[in-house]
C-alpha cells in the first residue's frame, strides 16, 4: 500500500490536537503581512530597472494570477479545513506521490527563505551595531521566533499580527506622504510635484513587453507566502468565514500596497534613478523632512524579516506535522504537546535552520543563490499543485455537491486553466534568462530526489509509518 494513504483522522488527533487559536484578526493581517515581503522596503530596484514604470502592470498581472491561485485554495480549505492544505489536498486528488512531493518541496523552500531572512535580519542589525558579530543576530532571530512557535499557536498568531501592522502602517504612511508631495508639494517648497516621471523617461514602457515580462518571474517570487493562509485552516476559530475573508482581499490588499507604493515613488523619482540612492522608501520619507527616515525603515525591514521567519517556522512544523499523519514521515512529528503544538517537528525544522544559518556562513554566495532558486521553482510547483488539485477537487463532485459549496472558484475552469498557463509562461521566462535558468536544473532534480526516496520510503516498516497516537 502507498505510503501517503494513511488517515489523517487516525490517533494524532487524541490527547494533543492542533488548536483553534487563531482568530480572524490574526488571519486576515497574516494574510496581508505574507504579500508584503523584505523585497518591496528594499527597493524592489531590480524589477524597476526591467520594466521601468510599467512595474506596476507587472504587479497587477501576477496579482490576478495569485487571486486564482488563492481562490482555487479557498474553495478546498473552506470544504475541507486541514493544517496540510495544499500538500493533503495534492495527496486526496492527485494521489500520494503528489501529495509527498508537495509537502517536503514547501517545507525545503521555507527552509532555504527562512535562512535568506535570518541572514536579513543579521545584515541590517549589523547596520546599528557594526562589531557585533552576525551570526549572534541570525542565532538570536532563530531563537526567538523559534521560541514564540514553541509556545502556543496564538502566540504565534499575535506576533505575526503586529509584525504584518508596522509594515501596514509604513506603508500606507508612505504612500499618504508621498500623495503629499505629488499633489500639494510637501517637501518641494509647496509646488505640487505631479505624475509626469511616470511617463518623462523614456515613456511608461521603457524597455517594452521585453521588460514587462522580464520582471514577471521577480514579481511572482515577491508573492511567495500568500499561500500560507492555506496551513491556517487546521487552527483558525472560524476557517469557513475568516479563510474566504482573507483571501477575497488579497487582490486589493495587493493592489494598494505594491501598486499604490510603486505608483508613489515612481511619480516622485525618475525610475531610472531608483536603486542608485538606496531604499526608494527611505528617499520618500527623507523627502518629507524626517532625518531618521534611515532608522525607521531599518527597523520595518527588520520586523518584516523577522516576520517571514516567523511564518516559515510556523508552516515548516505544519507541514511537517500534516505528512507525519498522512504516513509521509515519521510518526514521532505527528505528536503535539499541551498546548496542542507539533513540538517535534517545529524542532526538527529550527534544528535544519541552524545548520542553514551555518551553512549560510561556511557555502560561497553562489552556492547559497542555487539553493534559494530551488525555493523559485519550489513556488511555482506549490501554485501549480493547488490548481490541478482544485480541478480535480471540482470535477469529483456532482451537480448538487458544487451548488452546496460554500466558496467558489470564480469562472471555473477557465480561470484555473489561464492562470495554469501563465505559471507556464513565468517557468519559461526563467528558462529564457541566464540568470534564473539555473533553477530549472535544481528544482527539477531536487523533485526527481524526493521522488526516489518516496518510493524508497514505500518500503519502510510498517510501524514508521503509523501515526503517532500520543502527545509529547
């Protein structure tokens, strides 16, 4: 028998289930907080630099497909509220191999994430304290957020809350500043500085379609996590009202917060100024007269690094924790403590953190720049599995079972079918351009691996694959 069959409503559940903790403020700002990633407060310089104002398009573009994506995850997840999400869901309507290839693949890639913002948060800590050594900002960071996951998932919860409000509040400050400046010029000796940049340069599309789609598969990478509203669904207090609320904003959250931040700054800067100068926010805020405009966005950056940490830690032990009940990986990370948290596999992911932090400090850059870009490749493939699960989902059901679903996939299967096609389209973009084509050799071999110690796993006594009936 397939490994990937066993129930996952078998023992795990008794003496120390997952926790309904999560309440709808705590899903709805992790839902904002997961688009809004260190890569907007940096800059997002190098997708400017591809597509000049026309950026914006690009983000509107992958945000509609993102929406899709979202959608497709919300109609299962309303149906059929797991901690595993898309990985079970791979597994129930794709088949055990999918389901197995889709759970290691997103709990590597929030490894090799985790590790590029524990490095963030050592690299702009190292900013106001120079002679600190990193590696005791990067340990502290793991340790910290390793410890508010440990605790309970509501802490986990109201942490991710405030992290996801100061960048919320950074963001919409800027962008209300920076209106300022454009309409009634703030920080120009009251002359309105207006929206010509967006067009004086060059034009809005300064290097064509060419650049449009050259930034696509940088503008995809920077939704990597919205996903992760999906793994609330097994420990929020109320999946079938909180999970649809979440996701149907997420397209106007994506909206204000990339476009309406892009449409500001590259009114007030020429783009092809932006990234020469550092952070385009840090500008924006010096621009309206505030002299610690530096210190204030280290500090969102830094929250919002430690944010991501935070929720690769909590989706790296969900995961974890879901194929451990599917019979996926050893029973002993299906077991949860008190507090209803899977313990032993929140350990283990820190632990492979900590080597990823070493690593990190012994492996050359380049080695470390094709590790991330199997987190790339890992994205798209996450994306993919949930909308070929959520067609298979749907065609499964009879005429009455779609008309009783509580939330539906706009325009199906059109929709599902065109934002399939467009993941298409961003792989090979990837596979047109030197620079990311590398992910394409590591992404495929690294699923060619897990799927040979898939089958290799099939032949492991049977008591590795039960599921854990105890708490720890």
């Amino acid at each position: 028998m397939p490994v990937g069959n066993h129930s996952a409503h078998g023992q795990a559940n008794e003496g120390g289930p997952l926790k309904r903790e999560l309440g709808e403020r705590h899903i709805r700002l992790m839902a904002l907080g997961a688009c809004i990633g260190v890569g907007l407060f940096l800059g997002s310089a190098k997708a400017i630099e591809m597509a000049g104002p026309a950026i914006m398009l690009s983000y509107i573009i992958g945000g509609l497909a993102i929406l899709v994506i979202m959608r497709a995850l919300g109609e299962m997840a309303v149906h059929n509220p797991v901690a595993g999400s898309f990985s079970r869901y791979a597994q129930d309507y794709l088949g055990p191999l999918a389901g197995f290839l889709t759970g290691w693949n997103y709990w590597f890639l929030w490894l090799v994430t985790c590790v590029a913002e524990i490095t963030a948060v050592a690299i702009y800590m190292g900013i106001w304290f120079p002679d600190v050594p990193r590696w005791i900002w990067a340990l502290a960071a793991l340790g910290s957020m390793g410890a508010v996951n440990l605790v309970a998932v509501k802490a986990f919860g109201e942490f991710e809350f405030w992290f996801a409000l100061i960048k919320i509040v950074t963001i919409i400050a800027m962008v209300l500043g920076g209106i300022g400046v454009i309409a009634f010029g703030f920080g120009n000796d009251g002359v309105a500085l207006g929206i010509s940049n967006l067009w004086s340069n060059g034009g809005f599309m300064p290097n064509g379609v060419t650049g449009v789609l050259m930034s696509l598969q940088m503008v995809m990478f920077a939704y990597l996590g919205v996903e992760m509203i999906g793994l609330t669904a097994g420990e929020a207090r109320n999946p079938q009202k909180t999970i649809p609320q979440a996701i149907g904003s997420v397209f106007w959250r994506i909206l204000l917060f990339y476009v309406g931040a892009l449409f500001v700054i590259l009114s007030i800067y020429p783009w092809n100024e932006i990234g020469s100068q550092g952070s385009p926010f840090v500008m924006t805020f010096e621009r309206l007269g505030i002299k610690t405009a530096a210190g204030i966005i280290n500090f969102v950056v830094i929250t919002a690094a430690l944010s991501s940490c935070n929720g690769g830690i909590f989706s790296t032990g969900r995961m974890l924790y879901s194929l451990a009940q599917n019979g996926q990986a050893p029973a002993a990370f299906a077991r949860t403590s008190k507090n209803g948290v899977p313990r032993n596999a929140l350990l283990l992911s820190i632990g492979a953190l900590l080597l990823g932090v070493l690593a990190n400090y012994l492996v050359p850059e380049k080695v470390f720049v094709w590790v991330t870009s199997i987190a790339t490749f890992g994205a798209i493939w996450t994306w993919v599995m949930i909308l070929l699960a959520q067609l298979k989902f749907r065609a499964g059901l009879t005429t009455a079972e779609r008309k009783a679903l509580k939330y539906r996939m706009w325009l199906w299967p059109l929709s599902s079918y065109l934002a399939l096609g467009f993941l298409v389209l961003v792989v090979g973009l990837m596979a047109y351009f030197e620079d990311t084509r590398v992910a394409l050799y590591i992404g495929p071999a690294f699923l060619v691996l897990l799927t040979v110690l898939y089958y290799a796993f099939r032949l492991a006594p049977k008591e590795v694959q039960g599921v854990a009936s105890t708490a720890s």
